[in-house]
C-alpha cells in the first residue's frame, strides 16, 4: 500500500509575461502514495491549477522532475505521453466549457476509449459507456442527450466517466466540485470516495474550500504564490496548522454553527501579492503577522519539522 | 418579532412567475418575509430556489416582459414598491434600499472610474447639494469606509482585484446610507481570506449606519457569522425561518431539507466517512410537484405529503413547513 505512485521533484513552471516571468509554481516536491488522496489547497492565483496540469504535461514544466510510477514523464511530447495518459487522467473544474456542446454524453464517454483505440468491436464499447454511466449514476436515458440539457451535476459526472474510462490509476480532480451547489456537491464527493474505495485511485485533489479538502485527503498541501508552504496529514493541519498562512486560512472559514455569530476572524489582512517576478523571502512576508527580518530576505526552505510534516517558515517554532 | 411598525421590509404572500415560451416558470410561490431595523436575515437555498428573484423583486427590478407578481405585497417602510411609479422608485433605490449584486467583475462599468460610479450614485439619490470638490471629498471617505484608499478613486475597475470590485461594489451600495442593504452572495465570488475581510468591514458598516440587511447566500458558515435570523428557501418557498438559534441548534426539530442542507457540508471539526446528501435534484419550476415540493426528494415524505396544502407548524419565533411538524417539539422529547 505504502508504494509511491507519484513524485514531483523540484517541480517549477513559469510563464513569460510582458513584465516578467511569473512562477505559477515554484520550486515543489512531494510524493503520493498509491490509493492515497493528496488535496492541495490555496487562494485563486496561488498555482494550484497550473501544478495539475503541469503534473500530467498538459503544460511543459520549466524545470524538476515528475516520476510516474518510476518513469520520468517530465518533458514528454503528446505522442510520448500517449501511454501514460491512459494511467493519468484529470477532471475539469467547469462542466460547462469541458464538454463538446456537439458531442452526446455517450460520444463525450467514448471519446478517450476511442483515442485509445481500446475496442474493435463496437457492441463492447457501447457495453463500456453504458457500465461507465452506470458507475457515475448517470441514467440511461441521459446516452443520447447532449451537455447543454444537463445541470451541472449530471455534466460533472459526465466528465468523471471520461477520467474513468481508462481504468487510470492517478486522477488530478481540479476543482471538480466548486460549480456545483451543496447538496449536488455531497452527492458527487461520495461518488469519487466510493470509486475510490473500490477500485483503488489515487487523487490529486485541487481545491479553494477546506471542508471538502479535509473531508476526502489523506494528506494536505497548502499553497501560496506558487510555493508550497505546509503539507501534512489531514488531521494534523487541522490540529496544528504551523505555517501562519495555514493558520490564518484555517481561521477565515465561516463555521456553519452557533457561536460564531460576529465573531471577529482578525482576517489575514492585504492581499496576494503579484506572482510576476517576485520579491527574495517568504513569499507570504508582506500579509504575514509573525514576520521577522530574515522573511523578507531569505527563502525559507521547505522541512520535515516533525514527523510526517512538512513547512516552509522561518519562524515554525516560535 | 411582528410588531409592523418597526419593520423595515414586509413581503406578504409574493408569487412570481417568469413566462417564456408558453411555459410558466414559478420562481416564488407564496413566501412572507419581516425585516426589523437593524436586523440580519440570512435568505438561503440552492441555484433557483428564487433567491435572487426576491431580492430583485423588493426593488421593482424584475424584468418587464417575462416577469411577473401575480401575488402579494412588498411593504418597503410600510409603502408598497409594487404599486410604485417608476419616478418614485428611484428615489427608493439607492437611498432607501440598495442591493449589492453577486458577481464583481461584471456589475462595475469597466469604462468609467470606480470613483465616478460611486458619485453617480450620489448626485442621483442625494439628499444634499454638493459642490464637485465636496463630492470628491464624500467619494474618497465612502472608500475609505469600505477600506480602499481615497486616492484610488482615478482608477478603473480593471485596476483592482476581485476582493477591491466587490467592496467598491459595497461602496456603490452604502454611499447614501440605505435603510435596507440587500446583498446578493456578496462573497460567494471570493477568497476565502478576502471573503473573511469583507464580512468583518460589513459587519462594521452595519454597525455605523445602522441599516437592516438581507443576505443572500448559500453558505450557511456565513450566515451563522453574520445574521440575526435565517430563512431557508427551496423550489420558490420557505420551508423554515426562526432566528438563528432556531435555525441551527441541532436540538430544535428541522425541515427536512434543512437537514440534507447540513448534510451536505463536510464538518471541519467531526470527522465523517460519508455525507449524507439530498438525493436527487431541484424539482423543475416549470413543472413543481403537487403538495410539498419537496416531497420527491425528501427522505421522510408520506403519501399526505403529495396533495393539498402543507401547513405551517409554529413556535415561537421558529416556523417550518412541513406536515410532519405538527407538534413541534425538541427531537429528542
């Protein structure tokens, strides 16, 4: 169980702007177990995104090294990564603009079996969409309809029968809840949790909202400006979160109970500062309370503090 | 609670139907709501749960030709904005009540500056004269209040982040000191960090200016933070209103729906294998189910629940809709 499916080393990415270069990710490493849910949360902007497709090649990294299963995939062309794509799958945040209006659901469903060419026979590929939609809930009826007459959970779950397809092992889930409203939401969470559970993926799940990071991962990851500044066990973070952007995150989330009524948070104050060229230090220095001279000179460099968990701060233990 | 003359806002029995290629849309179906000065009211319910059209409704902004109130009264200081002309309307507008719509980035006019936008508000609904200078002047403290330095009010929309739009947003909104602050999921669009900043600056405007507000939302983790009293809305009705002790002590008995609301959310401080969801999906207004609307989905539903009129159990300030309600006492009695 304790086998390493994916291992980022120095993973970077950066983009050419008119005003420089923006790290969108900067300088991660970590690694997944397989069967194991890694969330990865942050603030619009903080690179989360961009780390998934980077992962998978959807988007070249600049630098580092991804291991798949104990191939470097880094640096891969389309043609090259054709394989391990059948391994490594992603489902889109917005079921909207991720489906071929023109396509029917079960063409959508298809489509990477098709790619893949994993049938000849087309009686079996049809078997296969049908026990697909079967295993995302989605009702027969729905085979030949097109995205624009489903709500967004039935179109979240098209795309979770496209990631599906090819029985991959790894699946990057970007923010593949956040479009839907609460109560569809829990419907699809329990979903990916079951599918999990029976057939043994590992997650690479991408999201903003706590709650539902902490409810399905295994371990956290939590970034900012494109640094990773705190990864440990799930419950761990939530116990003792020791990054003071941890902290602060944990503290502006609104508790649906009573007793918290006017509650001042003392927010984070300022906001994200631009990732374009950033300044030397800790790139959260500027909002951070706890700052001290070395912030705002020095990297802080990304340490096992304790066992099994990871944190990039001067100041950790003070 | 329903002593009229402190109210500022009263919707008695509101229908609204939308009509659109023949077919009849019933957004709102018979919903009372009472906002006293200086209160809260948390409205929440899910994507067409008829939210957004009561807010637009309590200002007469619904849209003309598919819009429709075939029911009820909408009493803004005692006087019914449904029977308004539009010349007093928009005195009402902006001076008596305003609304803080949901998305930023597209509710500012990218063409002109945010400190023009805040001022037009001002020279439309102002009481008093001003100079330009003395409006200048206004512009910049209103900015201030919503924590933007006066001196940005030369630049344009495109200038600011999602978290600044949407307090100039507030600005535009609270510039003549509204009796009434709708604000339509008025941190739905941000970050978290900046969704906590924005509630603690309204939560300190709200006090300065005293004005009652009706939030909309669909988060109940910023309702409990926020609001004085909470009414749960589902397929155009409300299904529980009570305050907020009403509404989120787990010991007081709740409308189904409630409950699946709760549900859904993964708790941060218990941990839990599985949520227990809402099966199924929002029913189609356009074809609402007969009885309860909620009944196709609900977990508890019996065959009364399919026909006729499903009454309101009452205690207290704490109302729910639901046949099963009949006594209401505490769930564990």
């Amino acid at each position: 169980m304790n086998k390493i499916i994916l291992e980022c080393k120095n993973l970077k990415k950066y983009f050419e702007t008119p005003y420089g270069l923006l790290h969108a990710v900067d300088d991660i490493s970590f690694t997944i177990n397989e069967g194991q849910t890694l969330g990865i949360v942050g603030e619009s902007g903080c690179g989360k995104s961009t780390l998934g497709r980077t992962i998978l090649q959807l988007l070249m990294p600049t630098s580092g090294e991804v291991i798949f299963e104990g191939d470097h995939v880094e640096g891969k062309n389309k043609k090259e990564m054709l394989p391990y794509r059948r391994e490594m799958q992603i489902i889109f945040q917005d079921p909207y603009s991720s489906l071929d209006p023109r396509m029917t659901v079960s063409q959508l469903i298809a489509q990477p079996l098709k790619i893949h060419k994993v049938y000849k026979d087309k009686n079996e590929m049809e078997a296969r969409v049908s026990e697909l939609m079967d295993t995302v809930g989605l009702a027969d009826r729905y085979v030949n309809m097109y995205p624009h007459e489903l709500d967004g959970g039935r179109r979240q779950r098209i795309g979770i029968a496209r990631a599906l397809a090819l029985n991959p092992k790894f699946i990057v889930c970007d923010e593949p809840v956040s479009s839907l409203d609460v109560s569809i939401q829990a419907q699809v969470l329990n979903l990916m949790m079951d599918l999990q559970d029976n057939l043994g993926f590992t997650y690479l799940f991408i999201t903003h909202n706590l709650s539902v990071v902490k409810h399905i991962s295994d371990y956290i990851g939590v970034m900012y400006l494109g640094k990773m500044v705190e990864k440990c066990p799930s419950d761990m973070l939530f116990e003792r979160p020791l990054h003071p952007y941890t902290q602060g995150l944990l503290k502006a989330i609104p508790v649906p109970s009573l007793g918290y009524k006017d509650k001042i948070t003392n927010a984070l104050k300022g906001e994200i500062s631009s990732p374009v060229n950033p300044k030397p230090g800790c790139r959260f220095a500027p909002r951070c309370p706890e700052a001290t001279e070395i912030c705002t000179s020095e990297d802080p460099k990304f340490m096992e503090v304790e066992s099994d968990h990871f944190v990039a701060c001067h100041n950790w233990d003070k | 609670m329903e002593k009229t003359s402190e109210n500022i806002l009263e919707i008695k029995n509101l229908h609204i139907e939308y009509h659109s290629d023949g077919e009849i849309v019933r957004a709102v179906n018979g919903i009372d709501l009472n906002i006293r000065k200086g209160e809260s009211l948390g409205l929440v319910g899910e994507t067409g749960a008829g939210k957004s059209t009561t807010a637009l409704a309590i200002l007469n902004m619904l849209p003309k030709y598919t819009a429709e109130i075939s029911q009820g009264e909408i009493l803004l200081k005692g006087e019914n904005v449904l029977k308004m002309k539009e010349k007093d309307l928009r005195k009402v507008r902006g001076s008596k009540a305003s609304i803080i719509f949901q998305d930023p980035m597209t509710s500012l006019n990218p063409v002109y500056k945010v400190g023009y936008q805040i001022e037009e508000v001002l020279r439309q609904h102002s009481t008093k004269k001003m100079s330009n200078e003395e409006y200048r002047d206004e512009v910049g403290r209103i900015l201030e209040m919503v924590g933007i330095p006066g001196s940005r009010q030369d630049e344009y929309p495109h200038q600011f982040s999602g978290g600044m739009k949407q307090r100039v947003m507030i600005a535009i909104a609270i510039a003549c000191r509204p009796e009434l602050l709708i604000a339509d999921e008025p941190t739905t669009a941000l970050d978290v960090t900046i969704q906590a900043q924005v509630l603690d600056m309204m939560r300190e405007l709200k006090k300065e200016i005293n004005s009652s507000v009706l939030l909309i939302t669909h988060d109940l983790g910023v309702v409990a933070s926020f609001c004085d009293s909470v009414a749960i809305m589902y397929a155009g009705e409300i299904v529980e209103y009570g305050t907020l002790e009403d509404i989120f002590d787990p010991e007081h008995k709740h409308h189904p729906y409630t409950d699946g609301l709760f549900g859904s959310i993964p708790n941060l401080i218990v941990k839990t294998d599985r949520l227990n969801p809402i099966n199924g999906l929002m029913p189609d207004p356009t074809d609402l189910p007969k009885g309860c609307k909620f009944h196709p989905r609900c977990p508890v539903s019996t065959e009364a629940c399919r026909n006729g009129d499903i009454p309101v159990a009452v205690d207290g300030t704490h109302k729910i809709k639901c046949i099963l309600m009949k006594n209401m006492r505490k769930r564990n009695e």
